[in-house]
C-alpha cells in the first residue's frame, strides 16, 4: 500500500506528459492536411485580389452545397439594378406558359436611358420573346409587360416579388418593380442575391434561357423581322472576337446591371467537373473588370476547393440494431438492418485538402445514431426509425433520417387470422378514472402512500444515525 502511495503521483505524472506529447505530435501530423486561411487563398490570386476592391460587396458560392467560399460585405444592403430580373424571370417561369400572348401597353414606354427590347403599346407578344428580351438585352419593357400581364399591375407584381423573395428566405430585401430601376426602398444584399440565384440555377428552363448566346423573336402584330436579341454577358461570349478577352468555356449565364447609383453588377454562373459556382458582384466600378473579377473568383474556387457526393461516400453505410421481440423464426437473427436516407445529388464541399482527406478516409467517419427508443417488430420496409449524423473531424457532413432496410414481422401475432366479435357479447368499457362513477376514497389512496412513505424515512434515518453513534463510543481509537 505504501508503495502505491509513493509511486501513484509519478504514475500519473508521466501519463499527463506522455498524452500532452502524444497530443502535439497528432497535431504536427496533420499540418500536412491543414488548408490555407481564405487570405493565404487570396494572396496567391493577384487580379482577384485587385478586383475585389473595386467592388462594394461580392460573394462565390458553391451552387449545389451553399458553401461560401468568399465574400466581401455580403450583407450589406446593396441596389440590385437589373440583376433584379432573376426573380422576374423565376417568377414568369412559374407563372405563364411560355406560348401565353401578352398584349402589351404603356407600361412598355421607357426614356433612351433604360435597356430595352424594342416593344410597342398594343403589341401582342408570346411570354417566351419577353422572357428573353427580360434576360439576354436587360428589356425593362418586357420586365414591365410581364409584371403586368401576372399582377395586373406593376405594384402588384411587386407584392409577388417580395412574397417569393420571403419564401425563399430573403430576409434583407424588398423589391418595388420587376426591372431594378433605381429607387431607394429597391434593395437587397449579396447573401439575399445568392439565395435566389441558387434556386435559379437549379430551374433548367432558367438556364437555358441564361445560357442563350444570341434569340430570334418571333413576328409580332406590329413588327416583321425582328432584330435579333444578344446576351450581354461576356462570359459567355466566345462568338464575339471583342469579347474573347472575358469568354470563359465554363460559364453557363445569369444575369448583368447596371445603374449610376447600383454601379456594375453581375451575377455569373459557371460548372467544371460538376462542381458548380455562382459568383455575385455589386456596385463595382467598371464595366470590364467586373468579368475580370468573375473570372479569377471562378479560378479561386476551382482551384483550392472541391466537392463530393454524399451517396458515393456513405451510401453502404448501414446501422445494424437487435430488435428486443424478434424471434427464433426471424430469418435476420432478430437484427434489423437500417439505411440512411440519402437523396441522389446531395453534396459535401470544402478545400481540396479536407475533400481528398474525406474520400481516403471514409473508415474515419463518425456516425452517430438517433434509433427511436421503443424500437419493436413489426417493422416495415422503408419506414423511417430515427436519425442518423455523419461527421468527419469538425466537420457535419450530413444529417438524415434512417430507414428500414427490409420487413420485420411480429411472429406472436396472426396478422393473417380475423375473429369476427360476437355481436351478442357486450364488453363493459374500463371504468373512467376522470368520471363521477370513481369512489371517492380512490383519491384518498395516493396521498396517503405518499406520507406513509416519508414517516418511513424520517424513521428510518433517525435510527441510522442513532446506531452510528453508538458504534462509535462502543469502539473508541486506541
């Protein structure tokens, strides 16, 4: 005993000092592992370092995950200008069919200073030549003839805007007219902005009208051979040797703006490797340097971030859990077997590090499982019975529901044989506890068992005590 006493202290000395070692050298291990901080990201990129102080607020975000891989003042207030046109179009898409004639009227008059399609009053237009009049040449008179045709009014519309704009958790905006027209209670953020271009870009209709070089309207009521309608944004521009300088092969579309108030603006997509951005720019201060800008911020996230499919990683992952009345008959032994519930395209993205980490090291991933408490047969195919999370070092790469992955039957019970009641019988129902038909002492019982209880205790540690201190006179030290 003595000797325990003398050499425990050291004992536990040593294994204090040994896990602090133990500790550093994990720590000096995964240096190797560690990504670069977003401003070491930043300081390796000099045109996007320069660009981004040229612009008032932007944001990169990965489309399929929301992962912010940068932003500047992402949640500052900003004026959208046409960029506005996204939620017009998403908004148009919903609402009309794209063969709809629209009758245009005075709402399609704008002054020289305002990009237009070249609509007239009274003439009749399909949605689809407004559509892409509102999206590829910035018309704010197909913004106009649109609001109209689906609120009645542009104010109208304008409540459409803003209910969309909640539903899909804007909170930071509020929009007065389907163009982006300057006024000041017309407003948004870049953040807002992202939320919206990423439910757009997952609309197939909206990308394709987006990724349209160049659109032939129709003849209309009032004008034969119409001129034909060129995308603005140079991204995407690889037929035009002027804009060869911003074409990127990767680009797929959004949305330009510009006012003298919202400055430039741009909302760009690209997809490489099924890795898909959405860089968004605002109030920046030059027509051309804002593709530069999209550009280097599309490089900088393909080039220190990656992606991968949750479903490849986990999809075997399954939880195998005894079911407390199984039976012997139990063709699985009494285990049930449950599968997370992983939708097709559900992504996990972060830097190429933590991404190549993860897929080598699947073996590493933390599963921690919610099964419901009372978990008994029968257990159908499909159901769900709890939760499951899938974490990876700090990070949570998913939370979802798990599964039954077959039927369990309840072998005590037929549920094939029926026995059709008597219908001579009559089966008293239990006597209802809340009604007047209880005695009266039934309610007497339960406080009186709770006294009888603490008398007890009161006794009975009163005499413990007692008997302790005479045990301890009885045998004094010596």
């Amino acid at each position: 005993m003595g000797f325990l006493k003398r050499f425990l202290p050291i004992l536990i000395t040593v294994l204090i000092i040994f896990s602090l070692f133990t500790v550093v050298a994990f720590a000096e291990e995964g240096d190797e592992e560690t990504p670069l901080t977003e401003e070491e990201l930043i300081d390796q990129q000099p045109i996007f370092n320069e660009g981004r102080s040229e612009t008032e607020a932007l944001l990169l975000i990965d489309a399929k995950t929301g992962l912010v891989l940068h932003s500047k003042n992402a949640d500052k207030e900003i004026f959208p200008a046409s960029t506005t046109k996204i939620l017009t179009c998403l908004i148009a898409l919903e609402e009309t069919e794209m063969s709809d004639l629209v009758t245009c009227g005075q709402e399609v008059v704008f002054s020289q200073e305002y990009a237009v399609m070249g609509i007239k009053p009274g003439e009749i237009v399909t949605v689809r030549d407004l559509i892409y009049g509102l999206m590829l040449v910035s018309g704010n008179d197909a913004a106009a003839a649109l609001a109209v045709y689906i609120g009645g009014t542009e104010p109208n519309f304008a409540d459409i805007m803003n209910k969309k704009a909640e539903e899909l958790g804007m909170a930071n905006s509020h929009f007065v007219n389907p163009h982006g027209a300057h006024v000041d209670n017309h407003f948004s953020t870049a953040e807002d902005m992202a939320k919206l271009a990423a439910v757009a870009y997952n609309n197939p209709d909206f990308m394709k009208i987006v990724s349209t070089r160049v659109y032939q309207p129709e003849d209309t009521n009032i004008a034969t051979e119409k001129e034909l309608l060129d995308n603005s944004n140079r991204l995407i521009r690889g037929d035009i040797n002027s804009y060869q300088k911003w074409y990127n092969q990767y680009a797929t579309g959004m949305k330009t703006g510009f006012t003298s108030k919202a400055g430039y603006c741009l909302v760009a997509s690209s997809s490489k490797n099924s890795q898909d951005l959405i860089a968004l720019i605002f109030n920046h201060e030059s027509n051309d340097r804002r593709f530069d800008l999209a550009n280097a911020l599309f490089n900088f996230g393909y080039d220190n971030y990656d992606h991968v499919d949750l479903l490849d990683v986990l999809g075997d992952s399954v939880i195998r859990e005894a079911i407390s009345n199984a039976t012997s008959e139990d063709p699985n032994g009494g285990y049930m077997e449950f599968i997370p519930n992983i939708e097709s395209g559900t992504y996990f993205s972060d830097t190429n590090n933590f991404v190549s980490a993860l897929k080598t090291n699947t073996e590493e991933i933390n599963v921690m499982v919610d099964l419901d408490a009372d978990l008994r047969a029968p257990i159908i195919k499909g159901e769900v019975y709890g939760k499951v999370i899938y974490q990876y070092r700090d990070r949570m790469l998913l939370r979802c529901e798990l599964v039954a992955a077959y039927d369990m039957l309840d072998y005590a019970t037929d549920y094939l044989t029926f026995q059709e009641e008597d219908p001579n019988v009559v089966i008293s129902p239990p006597k209802d506890l809340n009604s007047g038909t209880a005695p009266a002492w039934w309610w007497m019982l339960f406080p009186a068992l709770l006294i009888v209880l603490i008398l007890y205790k009161v006794l009975t540690y009163r005499r413990s005590k007692f008997k302790k201190r005479k045990t301890y006179y009885d045998y004094p030290e010596k």
